[in-house]
C-alpha cells in the first residue's frame, strides 16, 4: 500500500510521504486514528498499534468502520487498559447498534427491536438494482446472518428470508436478515427477547444475488484468461459493479421499529441525501463519517479503554450525538417521522416541534418525509461548520 501511495506521488515535487507506526508521533499528530477499511486489511495494524500505545501509555483512539471478526484472536490480545478500539463504527455496524442502544437505555420493558438499514441508489440500477456509492466491494458475499428471536439466538442464510418495506418518499423495498454482529446477537440487551437487524435494498437485489451463487458465479474457483488466473467472482463483481452517478445520487435509509410488552408499538424512520453530491460526498459516506466523529468523541470524553464493541451500551450516546450532527449539518438532508412510543422520546425527537397530520391521524416530527425538497439543507452549527 505504501509502495502504490509512493508511486501515484513520485511526479510530485516537493512532496514528502511516509507512514510513521510510532505511537509518539501518532499521539501528537493525530486525535484519534481511523481505519476507514475492511477489518482483514487493518486488523494487523490494529493490534500492533494497540499494544504499542498502551506500552508508551497512551490512549489515543482507534476507530474501526470494517466489520470485525469477534473471534479474532487480536481482539482478545488488546490490553483492556490500553487506548480505546471501538470494533465498527461506521452505519452498519456502528450507528444502528448505538440507536439499539438507546431506545433500550430510555424505554423500559420493550419485546422487541426490529432495525432496517440501508444505502442504495435514488433510483434503482440493473442488474441488481443497486450502485456502490461507498466502499470497493459489492456486498454479496454469503454468510451466515444472526438475529434473536423469542429469546433464542437463530442462524439465517444471507439473502434468504426477504420481506417488504415500504418508505414514504422513497418506495417499496425488500429487507433480509443480515447485519447483525455477532458480539451483539451473544451479549446485547439480553432482556430484549427479540432484536434483528436487516439490511434493506430495491426489490430484486436478493434474487439477483442467490441466482449468481447458483450458477457458480461467486465461486472461489480460478479460471485463465490470457496470461492471468482470476478468481471467478472477482469477475462477476467486476462486471457488475456500478456506482452512483452524481446525477442520481444515493440515500440512506434508517428505520427502527420496537414493541413493548404490551404490544404498544413504535416506529422512527428516516431518510438521508447528501446535499453535497455534486461535490463527490455521497450520502453513506456522510453516514459512515458522522458516526466515526461521534464515536471519537464519545469515547474520548467517556475516557474508555480496551476494545470495545459496536452494541455495547456505553456508545449509546454515539447515536444522539450523531443525530444532532447530521440534524445541524448543511452536509445532509433528513427526512425524518416518528410515531407511537418513539415519538415523544428524547432519542428522536429532540429539538423537533410536534406537528397533527391530519391526513393520517398521527403525530410526526417535523421535518418528515412530505416536508422536505430533495435539496433543500438544515442550517446550523452541528458538524464541521459549512463546506
């Protein structure tokens, strides 16, 4: 990677590049260290630095966006009273464990959360109907996808068990169990008997994706072509890979759905564009980023240590933080509606005056999906004052 980074800058003159692993030079240089990769590619350097920090006592944090491997046998080498890892801190996982997090910490005896979450396309893109707008890999690889159901934890396969969602303002959708870590399926709210993540994307995207993997087309088997071996589903992604033009652009889809156990419901829902896509910034990057930079300051306030993972309940305030980031942000638009026990929470109503739908008979928070123009931007001091 270093070699590349040098080569792409060896026209340049005047510019000096070098990667310094040495924790002095890190804790000066930088607030907080963010791996803005898959957990395989950073794991290695992680643990390395991890262990280097807590030698020359210091806590700098490490941000991790990837998913982890709980099993990893890094993770459990991390000192516990070395600087604070946070093991996925993007959207998914990241930002929906913490809003698990914090529905559970501000509504007592709940039976049930259901989250949906997802980045896909404004408008849908054949074959699958779905456009990379963040990352370098489509996400169709095939594993097992965990959930919690009736108090026992259950095994799915990936892309099998899809259902309906409907978004106002957005459409009809389909939604798999898939997201779900599975530190927070073992040890996350254990008193919830029922808690599920599951991944939404434009109808036929599932079915696209089982047909590829039984034509063989997502194997690990290599195959020639020329003077190169190749492995075959590294074609196929290759092929069909597409990413979101600026013209269309891409939205985030955030849906949290709970019941207590007196079968009252709730649900909050809300929609993400970047307002700046002309601009290169699409709205997962800005869904990914913003969690990050609430995740650091979270964990640097709270002065945590050691590895912690996405679902615990001390990042709970990751969510409200985030939240008002992106609420105050002239970065993202968010169209946002609550209703039933969710609506008069502090989580997702603060700052939000109440308004009577009369079309429908409910409460909403302002702005909602109907109120907001596409492009239209919040003003405000939340993140990172205005591009």
């Amino acid at each position: 990677m270093l070699a590349a980074a040098q080569g792409l800058l060896g026209d340049l003159k005047n510019v000096r590049f070098e990667v310094s692993l040495g924790p002095c030079a890190l804790s000066i240089q930088a607030r907080s260290l963010i791996m803005a990769t898959s957990w395989n590619d950073c794991r290695n350097l992680v643990g390395k630095l991890a262990q280097q920090m807590h030698e020359a006592g210091l806590h700098t944090p490490i941000i991790c966006v990837g998913r982890p491997d709980p099993e990893d046998p890094d993770i459990a080498r991390m000192p516990p009273n070395g600087p604070p890892v946070v093991l996925g801190a993007g959207l998914e996982p990241g930002l929906v464990e913490s809003l698990i997090s914090l529905a559970a910490a501000e509504l007592d005896g709940l039976e049930s959360i259901v989250t949906h979450c997802g980045g896909i396309p404004k408008i849908p893109e054949p074959p699958l109907n779905y456009a990379l707008a963040f990352g370098r890999r489509l996400p169709i690889e095939q594993r097992p996808a965990l959930a919690r159901v009736n108090g026992r934890a259950v095994t799915r396969s990936r892309f099998e068990s899809v259902s309906s969602l409907f978004v106002e303002g957005v459409g009809l959708l389909e939604a798999y169990d898939d997201a779900m870590v599975p530190s927070t399926a073992a040890s996350t709210h254990l008193s919830i008997p029922t808690l599920r993540q599951l991944t939404v994307r434009w109808p036929g995207f599932a079915d696209g994706v089982r047909m590829l993997h039984r034509l063989g087309l997502l194997s690990d088997e290599e195959i020639e072509i020329g003077s190169t071996r190749l492995r075959v589903k590294h074609v196929t992604e290759a092929l069909l890979t597409r990413r979101s033009p600026k013209e269309h652009g891409d939205q985030v889809i955030l849906d949290v759905a709970i019941e207590d156990r007196h079968r009252k419901p709730g649900r909050w829902t809300c929609i993400l564009r970047s307002a700046l896509q002309e601009r290169g910034f699409s709205s997962m990057a800005i869904a990914t980023a913003v969690p990050v930079a609430a995740a650091v300051e979270c964990v640097t306030r709270k002065q945590l240590r050691g590895a912690i993972h996405p679902g615990e309940a001390t990042l709970a305030e990751v969510a409200s933080m985030a939240l008002g980031k992106m609420r105050g942000s002239r970065m993202a638009v968010l169209a946002e509606r609550a209703t039933g026990l969710l609506e008069t929470t502090m989580i997702f109503g603060a700052g939000h005056a109440k308004a009577e739908n009369t079309a429908r008979g409910q409460r909403t928070s302002k702005p909602c999906t109907a109120d907001v123009p596409e492009r239209m931007g919040f003003l405000g001091s939340g993140f990172a004052g205005s591009p």
